[in-house]
C-alpha cells in the first residue's frame, strides 16, 4: 500500500513556533538539529505548535516520549504507534522479527523463514467473528462488490496525519491491483455485518514470487486492509490478518510482503516519498504545497513548469509486441537489488500494458519503451495513477496523482556501469515521464527513494515528503534492505537502495 504523503516543509509558521519551543526546552540543539527534527516528525511539530505556551516543559517531555534514536533517523516520523515491543501485543505473537534482535551481533546473519508449517496444520475453518459479523469473500468479477469495496476504501482507507487527503483508489486500479495473473478469489476477504449485510472490513492478498537475495519465496503480499471508522481500535484487524495468513497457508503460502506507514515490529527496509509538483498553483490550494519563505506563487509555478515535448529518441507508447522484449530487461535491470518480485510475461502484460480496449479514464497505468535504430528495446518507464480525495475542500475534489512505478535501462547494465551514464540516462526518461503525466492532467508526480531513484529525484525537482513507506515481511529473518535515505533521512546518493519491488 502506499501512504499518504506530503511535502515535508508545508508548514512554515507551525514549524517557526514549534522550532522556538524546542530551543528554549532543550539547550544546545543547534538550528539544522532543530529543523530536521520537526522535519522528521511533522506530528511532533503540530503538537508543539499547537500546545500551551505556559508549559515550559512541554517540548521536553513530547520529545521524551519518542525515542531519540528513532526521531533522528525517522522511524517516529509521525509520533503514531511508536511503542515498546511489549507493546505489541498482537505483534509480539506473529513470525516477525522482534525489535532489538540480532542488532547486537550488528553481523549479517543467514535469512530464511521463521517458523515453518505445513499445509495440514491450518484449520481449515475461519474464527468466528463476534456475534453481529460474518466472513465473506469478495467476487471482485461482480461489478456490485466490487462497487462495495471500493466504497469501503472511499470512506474509510489511508489517509494523512492532518486528515486532509484520503486515497481514492479508482475501481480500475482496485481490480489492476488485486487480479493479477494467479490472483485468487479466496484471497479478497472481508467482513459484513450479519443483519444488513454492509461489507465494513477488508483485507487481500496476491501471489508474488518474491526474490530476496539469492532465495526466492512462494509468497503472498497483502494489502487493502481497511476498517470501517466506527470499528475502529476493537482488536478487528489482528482477526483479519489471521484470516488472510490462514488463507494464504490453506494454499501453501507461508510467507508475505505488505507495506504501511505505520512502525511495525520491525520493518525490513523503509523509504521516503517524494512528491514532484506539476499544477503547482492546486497542490498550493488544496494545502498540499507550502508557498516557501521569500517566494512567489509564480515563482513555484515557473519552477515546476514542464517541457512541451519529450527528448529521448525513439521513445514511444509500449505495445504487446514490447512484452518479451521488456519483461528481458526488467528481470535483468531488478537482478541488481536485495529485494525484487520476479514477472513473467503475462505479469508484465497485466503491470505495465494498458487495454486499450478499455475506456481512457479507466487507464491505470503508462509504460513508454525506447526503441533503439535496430528495433531493439533499449530502456522503459512506467508510472500508475492514484487519486486522492481531498476532503473537505470547498473547490477541489481530489487530487490526481502519479506514481513511478517500474523503469529499466540497458544503460545500467553495461560491465562495469557507468553511475554518471545512468544519472543522465535516468533523468531523461522520468523527465519524458514528466512531460506525459502533464499531458494526461496529472497534478503531482511521486516517487519513493527506491531503485536508483537517488540518481534523479533531486535533479527533476522531487521535494521531499513526510510520509515514510515501511517494508515488512512476514515468516521471514532478512537482514536489513537500503531504503535510498541515510540515518538522517535524506537522499542516500551513495548507495541507493536495494528495494526493486514497488507496491500499489
Ligand atoms: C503468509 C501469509 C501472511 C499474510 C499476513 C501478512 C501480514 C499482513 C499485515 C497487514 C498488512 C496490511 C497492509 C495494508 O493494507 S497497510 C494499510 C492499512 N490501512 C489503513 O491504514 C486504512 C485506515 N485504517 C484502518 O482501516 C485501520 O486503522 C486498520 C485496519 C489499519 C487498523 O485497525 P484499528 O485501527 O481498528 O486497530 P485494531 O484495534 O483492529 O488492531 C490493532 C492492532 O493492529 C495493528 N495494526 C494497525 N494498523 C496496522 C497495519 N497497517 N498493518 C498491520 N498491523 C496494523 C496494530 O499495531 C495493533 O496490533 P499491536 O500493536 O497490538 O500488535
């Protein structure tokens, strides 16, 4: 899943006053301290803003609450769910690996699964719900329940920390991102209550062969878990995770990779967002984009203008003749990283091809392939589109996002890579890719800290974000997996990331 993220210096005067709180409460933080402090913790900077100027102390103790060690590389970017391992107490009973383990030794330690089980030893029967609630699975082929799933998500799925945008994931993109090839009906479980049959939870699953380092597991990767608000904090979703584990094991599945913003016992790699700004002048309205000190509103605009045109010869459109030749050079371009899933040809078609059956405001996703003078595809980029609603706005309904998906370049793959030849190579297609999500209206362009993005962000004017995406696996030891952000969060230009698996 993805987090609702925004452009971490939005909040110029909330930051000054909570900037001048941390001063007086703590000696000696010298100015970058303090800045990069609230720009780690945005929540933190709300509550000190926000919160009584007699109390001298309350800085010191906000910041107490949090551990330093987290604060400063992130971890607590939110202030939410930062808690002892104790804590847990759902977390603490599951095949995750616990904080504070093997963070002794600090050496590499050999990765493989937690706890192993077969498919005999699964109950073959849900556990019940309390009385007024009942199991059901999704037909996502229905139309009418697909509709029901997406109103739940609509109302109810991820938002920001301020409440100011909440995902609104289209019914195209719900079916794009939950049926792809091997997808399985079982696996889009939800909860309805008895009487009126309303669905007011959810949570699902696809199959992914998923390579982590030299080992590739037959896994699942769960996403959508959604409760309804006034369901909320009843200890429901434990109850739905072990439905979809349960689920998952009836079929020999045994592993799974899921994503949150949420700290989670314990996060196998996280990264950053990023957010490039396209209509400057709407991200701006709809609070997302800060005016920044000493700037104008044309300034930002001029700023974040877009070519008319793209640059890259023999870059065009990917058609299904393009499937072979892409799905070679992704599986050869993800080889590279610690962490990536393995797509066949029907996978790529289903990921990356747009029906162009279907009508133009159902495309999810754009690929664009470059086809060198001998016909041969030398490069590709892609990106999806994700919607947000804004809530509350009295001019804007939603805001229409686009999100870097999958790229490759034949340009990373020479012996030995030329890392200044794949900066350049890199920042010609996202700036292509830029130019197309203008053309299709869309009003922010993000991106994560992933893949060699470090290689780019910066250069194509990506700011950024608050929001953090955590990866998590289940059942399995890994060793930790480069984000793309060093301790202090920013850019690891240096070592990029080993993340190749991106997730909707
Ligand atoms: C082998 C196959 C395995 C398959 C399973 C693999 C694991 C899959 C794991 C799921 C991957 C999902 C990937 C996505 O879809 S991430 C998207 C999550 N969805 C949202 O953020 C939508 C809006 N929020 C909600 O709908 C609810 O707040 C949710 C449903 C998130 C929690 O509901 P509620 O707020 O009413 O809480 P509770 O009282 O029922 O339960 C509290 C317990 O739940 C733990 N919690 C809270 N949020 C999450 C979270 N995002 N991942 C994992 N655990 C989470 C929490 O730490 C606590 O446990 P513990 O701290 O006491 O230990």
């Amino acid at each position: 899943m993805a987090e609702e993220s925004k452009p971490s210096n939005r909040k110029g005067k909330e930051k000054e006053k909570a900037a001048k709180k941390l001063h007086k409460a703590i000696d000696g933080l010298s100015n970058e301290q303090v800045t990069q402090l609230l720009d780690l913790n945005p929540a933190l900077a709300t509550e000190l803003a926000n919160g009584s100027d007699d109390n001298p102390n309350a800085a010191a103790e906000a910041l107490r609450r949090l551990n330093l060690q987290d604060i400063m590389t992130g971890l607590a970017s939110s202030g939410k769910n930062v808690k002892d391992m104790g804590a847990y107490k759902f977390w603490a009973t599951q095949p995750v690996p616990k904080f504070g383990e093997e963070q002794a030794a600090n050496e590499p330690f050999e990765e493989g699964p937690i706890k192993i089980q077969t498919v005999d030893e699964i109950s073959k029967e849900p556990a019940p719900l309390i009385d007024g609630f009942e199991w059901a699975t999704l037909d996502l082929l229905d139309a009418a329940q697909l509709k029901e799933v997406w109103e739940l998500l609509n109302g109810h799925y991820v938002e920001d920390d301020e409440a100011m945008f909440r995902f609104n994931y289209s019914a195209s993109i719900l079916k794009w991102a939950m049926m792809p090839p091997g997808w399985k009906k079982e696996w889009h479980r939800g909860v309805r209550a008895s009487q009126s049959k309303k669905l007011v939870a959810f949570i699902a699953a696809i199959p992914v062969e998923l390579r982590i380092r030299d080992k590739t597991l037959h896994a699942s990767e769960v996403n959508f878990l959604c409760i309804h608000k006034k369901l909320r904090s009843k200890r429901l979703a434990p109850v739905l995770i072990k439905e979809i584990t349960r689920l998952c094991n009836l079929e020999g599945v045994f592993q799974a990779i899921y994503t949150g913003g949420i700290v989670l016992p314990k996060p196998v790699s996280t990264c950053r967002y990023y957010h490039r700004a396209i209509n400057w002048q709407k991200l701006y309205d709809v609070g997302f984009s800060p005016l920044p000190a000493n700037s104008k509103p044309q300034f930002q605009i001029r700023k974040y203008a877009v070519p008319e045109r793209t640059s890259t010869r023999g870059l065009r459109e990917m058609q299904k003749k393009d499937i072979p030749a892409v799905q070679d050079l992704l599986t050869r371009y993800l080889a590279k990283y610690d962490m990536a899933a393995t797509f066949d040809k029907h996978e790529v078609e289903h990921w990356l091809l747009h029906n162009k059956k279907d009508a133009p405001e159902e495309q999810v996703v754009w690929s664009y392939v470059v086809e060198d003078d001998h016909k041969k595809i030398t490069d590709f980029v892609s990106f999806y589109c994700l919607e947000s609603s804004v809530i509350n706005h009295p001019k804007h309904t939603n805001i229409k996002a686009a999100y870097l998906f999958y790229y490759a370049t034949e340009v990373g793959l020479t012996d030995p890579v030329s890392k200044d030849a794949l900066k350049a190579r890199l920042n010609a297609l996202v700036s292509d890719s830029l130019v197309y999500c203008k053309q299709y209206k869309f009003d922010v362009y993000n991106a994560l800290s992933l893949m060699d993005n470090g290689l780019f962000l910066e250069d194509q004017k990506f700011g950024p974000g608050d929001g953090q995406l955590h990866y998590y696996l289940f059942n399995y030891r890994a060793n930790p997996i480069a984000g793309g952000v060093d301790k202090r969060n920013r850019l690891d230009l240096e070592n990029l990331s080993g993340i190749g698996k991106t997730q909707i």
